[in-house]
C-alpha cells in the first residue's frame, strides 16, 4: 500500500476543452478518499489518470512517492473496478481473478491459492468455475472486486462501483466495501456521484466541479462548513434550501421573513465586506415545529408561518415542504448546475419547494398553516455572485 | 396458440416458401442440367430423364477447369486473409483511436466500396499491363483486398464498437501490454466477427467475375467463373452447357461447405449486438 500524490494535476484535450483544472491532492496510506460531483466534473478523469489510463497534460503524480506520469498502467501497480465491472466475458470467475497474477508470471499453484482466498473473503467459492454472464449483478461486482484484491496493489481505484446495483444490494455493498477496505488497508480512490455514498464511506471527500476541486474535506466538515454555494447544494440529502436574501441593520429580510444574525455570522459578514443581496442556505433539520421548541430557546430563531403542501412521514422524522415564490434557482450558475443535477428543472414543479425535517410528534398537516421555526445559528450566508459561504468560521480548513 | 397466431405463422410460412422457392429454383434448374446427357439437354424436363456423370467426368478431364479450380482457391484463400489481417488492425483503430484524418479515411473507404467496379477495369487493365502483374495471381488479389478492405473495416469496427471499452481499460490495469490486451482479451471476443467477415470476403472473391475476365488471358490466374466462360464444346457445334453448370455445381459447394460449417458463427455474428449479452 501507498501514498497517492497529485500535485497541480491538469487535463487538457487535444481540442482545448480542460476537464480537470489544478488538482492538488495527497492520499494518505491506507487512507480512503472520494471524488464526488455531478457527472461531468471531471472525476472519473482524474481517477483515469491515477490510472494511467490517460495522460496528465500538466503537474505531477506519485505514487509510493515516484513519479509516475509517464508510466504506463501496467508499471503503476494499482488496481482498478470500473462500474461496468469490465469482465472477461470469456474467461471463468477463476480467470477473471487471476489474469493478473497470471500476466505477471505468477507461478500456477500461488495464483490457485491467492484467488481462493480471495474469493473466500468475498464468498465466491462456488461461483469461481462459472463464466460473467451467469452470475448476478452483485456476483458479478464481488468478481471485480477480487479481481483487485488478489493482486494485493498498492492502491485500489474504484470508477462507480455500485452505480449499476439496484437500491437495496448497493447500500449492502457499500459497507461491504468499507469493511474490506477496512481489513486490507488499503489506499483508496473511490469515484461517486452519490453524495450519501461519498459521505458515508470516505474518511476524506473531494467535491468536484466543472474540472475544479470545490473543498476537500472529511464528511463532517463538508456537511457543516461547506466552502461555498455548490458543496453547500450537493452534500447532503435532502439537500440544503437556497433563499434570497436583502441585509437590513442586523437582520435578513427573505421570503419566511426577517432572519435575526447572531453576533458570529454579523462579524462574519461584515469581515467579508458582504453585499446587500446575498442567498441564505438553511438545512432541513435547521427548521422545526414552533410548537415544539423549547421556550428558552424559540428567542434564539425565527419563528414564521406557511401553507404545508406535502407532509412526508418516515417515522422518526417528518418532512414537511413548503413552497416559495420568489426563488429563480438559474440566478448562478452553481445553482443552475445544483438544479439541473438533482432534476429539479425536470420535474416541473412550479415554484421553489423548501424541505424542512421536523420532529416525528409534530401535528403540522398537509394544506394547513403551519408556524415554523428556523435556527439562525445554523443559518449559512452566501455571496450569490462568487458563490462563496461568508459564514465561515477563521480555522483553516483542512 | 390463439387463431390470430396460427393465421400470422401460417402466413410467415408462405412467404418463407415463396422466398425459397424463388432462391432454389435456379440452382436446382442448373443442378439437373449438369447431370443430364447432352442429347437430352434441351428436351425441357425439369428432372433429367437420364442421369450421366459425363459433364463432371469432362470438366475434370481437362486442365482448364482443374488449373482454374486452384487459382480461384488459392487467389481467394490468399485476398482473404490479407483483407482479414488488414482489416483487423484497420478497424481496430477506426474503432479505439482518435486520429486526425480518422472520418477522412473512413469517407475514403466508403468511396472505394461505392466504385462501380467496371469503371476501374479499362485503367486498372492498363496499370497491371504496363507493371507487368496482368494475368497473375497477385494482379487479381489486388483488387480483390481494395473491394474487400472496405467491407472487412465496416464490419469488424461494427464488431469491435460492441466490444466495450473497459475491458480494455481492466487488461491495461490488470498488468497487460497492448498487445497482450488485444491477444488475450479483445480477439477472442472478436472472433465471431473475424469469421463472419472471412465468409463474406471470401464469397465475395470466389464469385468475381468482372475482374477475373478482365484481369487475366490465360490459365495462369484465371478463376473458375472466368474459365467457365472460355469452356468450349467437344466440337464447334456442341454447347458446353452441360459442362458449364457441371463446373457451376462444383464451385457452388464449397461455399455451402463453408456456410454450414460456420453456420452458427455466422449467425452469431451478424446478431451480435442486436441484443445485450
């Protein structure tokens, strides 16, 4: 296992286009980090050139700490699971796992034993005589995934793995991989676009954007101090609201009304030397029952009323979603892209829908009003032209 | 199975009839001719009153058939596995490779697969007198892999577009060269589609007729179709009909060798892709 180095890596075709824009990033031995973004982005890119599948047109790469840029895959030492899984179709499980064990001249009886005991761990054994085409979607991922193990590499590159697996068998999957990677140590590079799958198996994320790295972060971190407007949109779920905002003295004047700041985000603000027009991003669980609130606390938000169109109950939560009319989600182009991502603009639904997670004992109703109230302590503010999150607290971020 | 059901079989199968009835009747009509006796040729029934050996004793008899027998194998066998060797590598980098003057090459292929044939006979007729390869095996494997190429790149990078990428991709990762990747992994998922193209080169020069008349003037290289023309009577007055589709007969049976031994490849091949495997 290794140390994976990006230094100032860059992709440029051969027409101009840049699909991957000055990235820097160091994976850590055994560490397992994510790229995450919309597709498009340039992730699967960067992982292709970790690879070596395709050329770096700028910067440098390392592994184990040697340069590597101009090696070719075979020389690399890493192993790769695409999401298509890439199977031999005409070789046996057995072949599949063992083809490159078996191109590297490995002697017959050690590779007999390394893909047995690996397809011990991923409970293959009695599938290892069949051909790709027999087994079934998840049989068929565990094969790749053996196929990477076996050969004991000093990274793992994961291109979507679980992206063709129905709902239920990928969440299974998902912890499966985290064990593995886990029990092996391995180095990891996992590329997703799912950001439940990013947050819950990195120990890092790496949200990217148009060819550009937006924050890297552990999940914690990305969820509560996202650096601006497109990781606020894309990590977590439900995601986060977006609302226009007007600065007036010590308030935000928006659409469920005025927005009292608190003595952190108004320094903040004013450090930041913010605009007048700004965007205000509040998450589902940031919104609660007024009536449920604590009395010494209610004074610490906004308490407001709205139409509930749609009450969504899960049992130990309660979505309730309210819309609003004043919101245009083209007003940036990080929203737009957010919109267009998350097929907001497929769906139709006129006005902008804001989700708000209560308390499973709340008694608000489907077409009723309802008294809400927000907590503007985790209320994040956004310069709605750079994008950028002015309530960011001073420590670096890591 | 429902009425509607039994009408539209029904139905399919008189159109199947129809078609092969259509297809068949004229290589039955020559099948009979080469097995009657020459007085009897032209007594109009369609089964041979009586059945001789005669025409395939004659054609075999003479050294103008046998000789023409071997350059139609040999300037076949030979044109299709350069046009499949050739074609493999071409369509390959049609398929995989971005290059510049990649769709200009394939325009250009195209082009030459739309020539109408007898309007490069007069000039390539020329061409090969003044180089000297008129009249030989190697002045008729020319044209033949230009006409062929063509079809071979069409399609084999039909084949090798299926092919996905990422196995390509595993094998470099798993360790493999390219030349090990495209040995190991990409050709033997190609392999339906190298023979399907094999079969329809090969017919395709086996049943040339234009070049072969045009391209030879003697036995050197002349193919059996050409030869089938120059097949004379046993005097001025007798028609070689007999042994004319005697030689017919004979040229036809290795293609159905051919197709029902590869039968399912064939098949395999030209479905391939149809569905998702």
């Amino acid at each position: 296992m290794a140390e994976i180095v990006l230094e100032g890596i860059t992709k440029r075709y051969p027409d101009g286009a840049v699909a991957v824009k000055d990235v820097n990033l160091s994976v850590g031995d055994g560490e397992f980090v994510i790229l995450v973004g919309p597709s498009g982005c340039g992730k699967s890119t960067t992982l292709n050139m970790i690879a070596g599948l395709e050329d770096i047109t700028e910067g440098t790469l390392l592994i184990d700490g040697q340069v590597v840029n101009d090696k070719t895959p075979k020389d690399r030492d890493i192993a790769m699971v695409f999401q298509s899984y890439a199977l031999y179709p005409h070789m046996s499980v057995r072949d599949n796992m063992g083809f490159a064990l078996r191109l590297a001249k490995v002697d017959k009886a050690t590779i007999r034993e390394k893909v047995e005991e690996a397809a011990r761990i991923l409970d293959l054994t009695e599938h290892l005589d069949r051909k790709p085409a027999n087994l079934s979607g998840g049989q068929r991922q565990r094969v790749a995934m053996g196929r990477a193990i076996v050969r004991d590499p000093k990274a793992f590159l994961m291109d979507e793995p679980l992206s063709n697996l129905d709902a239920k068998l990928r969440v299974q999957m998902r912890t499966q991989i985290s064990r593995l990677q886990q029990r092996l140590g391995s180095t990891t590079v996992y590329v997703t676009h799912d950001q439940t799958e990013a947050m819950t198996l990195g120990d890092r994320v790496v949200v990217m954007r148009g060819g550009v790295v937006q924050q890297i972060g552990t999940p914690q971190r990305l969820y509560e101090q996202p650096k601006n407007l497109f990781v606020a949109g894309f990590i977590g779920s439900p995601a986060m609201n977006f609302l226009h905002a007007t600065a007036e003295d010590n308030r935000l004047r928006t659409s469920v009304g005025a927005l009292d700041l608190s003595d952190r985000l108004r320094r903040s603000l004013e450090r930041h030397d913010a605009p007048r027009d700004l965007i205000v991003g509040l998450r589902p669980e940031a919104f609660e029952d007024a009536a449920l609130v604590d009395r010494g606390r209610i004074g610490s938000g906004t308490t407001f009323s709205v139409d509930i169109d749609v009450v969504e109950s899960l049992g130990s939560d309660v979505y309730a979603y309210f819309t609003e009319d004043e919101w245009q989600p083209t007003a940036t182009s990080e929203l737009a892209e957010l919109a267009a991502d998350s097929g907001v603009t497929d769906t139709g639904a006129g006005g902008h829908q804001i989700v708000t997670r209560l308390n499973a004992s709340t008694q608000v109703r489907e077409g009723s009003r309802a008294e809400l109230w927000v907590d503007t302590a985790k209320m994040h503010v956004f310069d709605p032209v750079s994008g950028t999150n002015l309530t960011l607290s001073d420590e670096p971020a890591d | 199975m429902s009425a509607a059901g039994r009408r539209r079989m029904t139905g399919w199968a008189l159109v199947n009839i129809i078609v092969i009835v259509y297809a068949l009747f004229p290589v039955c009509w020559i099948i009979s001719l080469s097995f009657k006796d020459p007085s009897t040729l032209t007594d109009g029934s369609f089964i041979p009153t009586e059945w001789t050996w005669e025409n395939y004793h004659g054609i075999f008899q003479t050294s103008e058939f046998t000789r023409a027998l071997i350059n139609s194998i040999g300037i076949a066998l030979i044109s299709t596995v350069i046009a499949v060797v050739l074609g493999t590598m071409a369509a390959y980098a049609v398929a995989r490779l971005r290059f510049p003057g990649k769709s200009l090459l394939i325009g250009m292929s195209l082009l030459i697969a739309m020539f109408p044939p007898i309007s490069l006979v007069s000039p390539l007729f020329n061409i090969e007198r003044i180089i000297g390869i008129f009249d030989t095996w190697i002045g008729l494997i020319i044209p033949y892999m230009t006409f062929s190429l063509p079809l071979a790149i069409y399609t084999l990078s039909a084949f090798f577009r299926e092919i996905p990428w990422d196995l390509e991709k595993a094998a470099k990762v798993d360790g493999a060269t390219p030349a090990q990747a495209f040995r190991l992994v990409i050709a033997p998922l190609a392999a339906p589609g190298v023979f399907t193209t094999a079969i329809l080169v090969f017919i395709f020069c086996w049943n040339d007729f234009l070049f072969a008349i045009s391209l030879t003037s003697t036995s050197a290289a002349r193919t059996v179709p050409a030869a089938l023309a120059f097949f004379t009577g046993s005097s001025q007055f007798a028609q070689p009909t007999g042994s004319i589709a005697a030689a017919a007969v004979v040229i036809t049976i290795p293609i159905i060798i051919f197709v029902l031994l590869f039968q399912r490849r064939i098949v395999a091949g030209l479905t391939s892709g149809a569905v998702k495997g």
